[in-house]
C-alpha cells in the first residue's frame, strides 16, 4: 500500500471506532466506552462515565481471573482412586489377556494410569521385568480392578 492509501485506512478504521465509542455513550455501555477512549487516546468528555466504564472493566476482569483460576484448580485437582481405576479399564478394554501380545501398549497403560507404583521412580517400576512378566502384572492388575467394580 502507498502512504496515503495506509493512512486513509487508518482514519477510517479511527473513525469507526470513534462512532463505536459515542454509541456505547448513548447507550449508557460505559465499559465499552473507557475502554475505547483508552485505546483511541482520546480524553472522555464525561469523567463520571469514564470513572463507572473503567470500574465495571476492573470488575468484569476480576470476574474474568476467576473463572480461569476455577478452570486451573480443576485441571490441577488429580483424580480420584475411583476415577483412575474406571479410565484405565476403559481405556484397556480391548486389550488381550495373552501373556505374549501388546507387552508395550500394556506398559504403557501401567506406567500412565499408575505413575506412582509403574512408573520409573515407582515402588514397582516395570523396568526390570521381563515382556511376559509385565503383561502378567498387567492383567493381575485389570482382573482385581474388574473384580472390585463388579462387586
């Protein structure tokens, strides 16, 4: 674009702008219209508004930070014994009981749903079993967890 065809954008893009924030005036959206003046750098012509614009702002960004610690709080919250149990045999319902087929997808279904006892720094780390070892652990595992929930 040449200069003057960049600066007409930007007066017009000011412009809309502007008419967007006397809108917000009329229409008693004091939010909207502080936050306008702020970004168009313009003095407000009625601080009372203004003031009440930026207070409803601080407001609905404090309501903001809220939700998003509520979220956060939820994502970090770990999950129940229960929960953990009932995913894992979701997740490994189509898994054979062969002590010889899906040695890894086996490890890795341990070593995710049960970090602290499969896990590398586990009580039981599954490092230093053998392929048939670990499907055995595995299906130990799933058998008493089905039981459990059945019961």
């Amino acid at each position: 674009m040449r200069d003057h065809e960049t600066n007409y954008a930007l007066q017009a893009y000011l412009r809309s702008k502007d008419k967007e924030r006397r809108q917000a005036l009329s229409a008693g959206d004091h939010a909207t219209y502080a936050g306008l003046c702020d970004e168009l750098g313009i003095e407000p012509e009625l601080h009372e508004e203004y003031k009440q614009g930026k207070a409803d702002l601080e407001s609905q960004l404090q309501e903001a930070l809220k939700g998003l610690e509520r979220i956060i709080t939820r994502q970090e919250k770990p999950a129940s014994k229960e929960d953990t149990i009932e995913r894992f045999l979701k997740a490994t319902e189509g898994y054979t009981d062969s002590l010889f087929e899906g040695s890894e997808l086996k490890t890795q279904a341990l070593i995710k749903y049960f970090p602290r006892r499969f896990g590398p720094k586990g009580s039981q780390p599954l490092k230093g079993y053998n392929d048939t070892q670990r499907c055995a652990i595995f299906n130990y595992v799933k058998d008493t967890y089905k039981n459990k929930n059945n019961t």
